[in-house]
C-alpha cells in the first residue's frame, strides 16, 4: 500500500474537493491505473526526471572513461539518442515545455563534448597511423 500527495486539485466521486490529503493507493500485483491527467502527469514527470539524472550519471562515466578506441563516447551518443526518441515518442505531452527545454539543452552540452573528445581521439589515432606508415 503507497501514500501519495495529490498535489493538483482533484474531486472524488462525490464531489469533495482532496486538495492536500493523503491518496492511497493499493496495489497487490504492482499494476497502478491513474485515470486523472493531472496526478498522470505528476507520476510520469517525476519517473523521467529519474532517468534524466540516471542517464546523465551513465553518461557521465562514460565520458570520464580511459578509452583509448572511443567506444565510451559512441555508447554515451546513443544513450543520449535513445533517452530523446523515448522522450518525444512517449513522454512528451505529459511534460513542461520548460522542463524539455532544461533537458535538451544539459543534454546538447554532453553531446558536444562526446562529439569533440570524439574528434580529438580520431586525430590521436589518426596521427599514430600515419606515423607508423612513416617508419616502415
């Protein structure tokens, strides 16, 4: 059994008004139905925000790796592209504008830092190549 806060207006199915009480929910097969939008969007916004932080954890780490092939970055590119198609297909009308915008934009600086340490590893490797084609 889960307490929630309802912290939109919302009236019960006689009419009393539940604005501040305690909505409790149960659940015994961890399936839970919210038909109101308004408490939907709640639940749902605070679900992707988890996996915001949780992707810019990942790629974080991933970005911080020692990899020399560059296959950190490549795999935090397509986090970041997976998280955005899941975002817009999904996710999107349940979210703020403003709240879309916060993420895409920390979520543009990660893509072009991988896309630049990305760069400088393919010139590393690059001039490592052609260096030894020099020697031989």
């Amino acid at each position: 059994m889960n307490n929630y806060l309802i912290i939109e207006k919302s009236y019960t199915y006689n009419g009393d008004l539940t604005l501040g009480k305690e909505l409790t929910i149960t659940s015994y097969d961890n399936k839970v139905f919210i038909y109101n939008l308004d408490i939907q969007k709640v639940f749902i916004s605070n679900k992707v925000y988890k996996k915001y932080l949780k992707l810019l954890r990942l790629v974080d780490f991933y970005l911080t790796s020692d990899d020399d092939t560059g296959t950190a970055y490549h795999e935090a590119l397509n986090e970041i592209e997976k998280f955005r198609q899941l975002v817009k297909n999904k996710y999107r009308s349940y979210l703020l504008e403003q709240i879309l915008k916060e993420m895409s934009l920390e979520l543009k600086k990660k893509v072009m830092d991988a896309k630049k340490r990305l760069i400088v590893m393919e010139a590393k490797n690059y001039d490592y190549v052609n260096e030894n084609r020099r020697s031989k």
